[in-house]
C-alpha cells in the first residue's frame, strides 16, 4: 500500500467513526439520529485509498475516470443523504405539530402534563426524553430544549419555554399550546409552499446533468463512438472529468439556491 493509501485509508476510518456525542446518546438510551454526515466524505477516501496502489499499474485516462467515478459517486451520495435529512426534518417538524395539538386536546380535557407526556412518548420519540424527566421529577424544560436540536423539533423549544412559564408561574400551559400549535400549522403551510416551489429547480438541475448522457447515446445512435474516445484516450478523459465535475458543479450551486430559500 503506498504513503497516499494508508494515509486515506486512515482519515477514511476517523470520519467514519461516530462521534462521541453518538456514543454518549446512545448508552444513555437517547433515541437520535444516528445519521453520520461525514460518511460520504469518508466513502470518497475509501474510494481513494483502493485506488492509489493503482496509480502505477493503469494508464492515466483509466485512471483519471477512476478517479471522476469515485468523485461522482461520493456527491451524489451525499445529495441523496442531503434529500433523505431534508425529508426526515420535514416529517419531524409534522410530526412536532401534531405532537403539540395532541397535547394541548388532553391539557384541554383535564389530564396532567407528565401524563400527557407519558401518554404521547410511545407515538412520539423524541417526547421520551422529557417523559423521562417528567416520571423521574427531572427537568422537563431542559429535556425539551434539549430535543429541540434535532433538525425539524426547532418547535420544541418554543415548547420548552411555555413549559417553564407554566410550572414557574402557573399560566395555562394548554391556552399556550393552542396558540403554539396555530402558528405550528401556519409555519408548515408556508414550507410546503416554498418546497414546492423549490421542486422543479431541484428537478431541472439534475435533468440538466444528466443530459449530456442521452447526448452519448445519441452519438453512438448515429455511427460515431464517443464512449471509446471519452475512456480510451487522454484528451476524452480529461474532457470527461471536466464535464463531471461542472455537472455536479452545477447541481450543487442549484441545491445551495434551494437551501438558502428554504431558509
């Protein structure tokens, strides 16, 4: 194995290991995402790591789409790992709504807040830490803020304060929910407006760089052979990983306009 190889190999290994915030949430029970961002960048590494002792043994346009290969398969992993993150945060961010509404209904009805809690963990997962704390005599308001810095439970935090504001000085806590939810309900219908109108950006930028792909097939429809002067000469796999990379290029700056009007 060369100096390069071992060298990726090893970050390749510490991005990958979770951290130890994971490791912590984990033996303490914690159900959180265990997502890892930085696997796609340690899967590029892996990728490199098997790659180098070839460097030698392969001519430089195989190795040079080896290389834009390894490249294109470690972005689009993590544009899908981006999309999959961005659709669980939305269904938490549903899902804290309805989580709210349920409780205020039962506030509402006469039952006690650690019931309602106790009631709502099982359905609700990220409510089972403040269930916890509500049946041990713990601080729920902490255990709230705490959850709320998952990607989608911002609202937690408003939960939190009103929580605290209840049990410090005895306001209605469900006449505070109801109005919590309300603006819940309003925040979700505008997201939804806005992905919408986000959608077909989204889809064009991806269809544009996959476009030149039918331009290939259409070459070789014709007669010609693009794919063998694209991988079998240097001037076509430069002209290929040129390509590739203004591709994902674009594809990125199209999901960085998205993200930024999410916002």
């Amino acid at each position: 194995m060369t100096p390069i190889a071992a060298l990726a190999a090893a970050v390749a290994v510490l991005l990958w290991r979770p951290p130890g915030r994971w490791l912590v949430r984990q033996r303490l029970g914690c159900t959180r995402s265990s997502s890892n961002s930085r696997a796609p960048l340690a899967l590029g590494l892996v990728s490199l790591s098997l790659i180098a002792p070839l460097t030698f043994a392969v001519s430089a346009p195989r190795l040079i789409l080896a290389l834009t290969a390894c490249l294109v398969a470690t972005f689009v992993t993590r544009v899908v790992h981006d999309g999959r993150s961005r659709r669980r945060a939305g269904a938490r961010s549903t899902a804290v709504a309805e989580s709210i509404g349920l409780m205020a209904a039962e506030l509402r009805a006469g039952n006690l807040p650690q019931r309602v809690l106790a009631g709502l963990a099982p359905d609700f997962e990220f409510l089972a830490p403040a269930a916890r704390a509500a049946d041990l005599g713990g601080d729920v308001p902490a255990a709230l803020l705490d959850a709320s810095s998952e990607p989608g439970a911002e609202l937690l935090a408003e939960l939190s304060g009103a929580w605290y504001v209840a049990d410090r000085a005895g306001a209605p806590l469900a006449r505070i929910l109801d109005r919590l939810e309300q603006t819940a309900r309003e925040d979700l219908e505008i997201e939804r407006e806005v992905q919408s109108g986000l959608a077909p950006a989204r889809a064009t930028g991806r269809l544009m760089a996959v476009l030149p792909l039918f331009g290939l097939a259409l070459g070789s429809g014709m007669g010609g052979d693009p794919v063998a002067i694209l991988t079998s000469t240097l001037p076509g796999a430069l002209c290929l990983a040129a390509g590739s990379a203004l591709a994902c290029a674009g594809v990125a700056w199209v999901e960085r306009i998205a993200t930024t009007g999410e916002q």
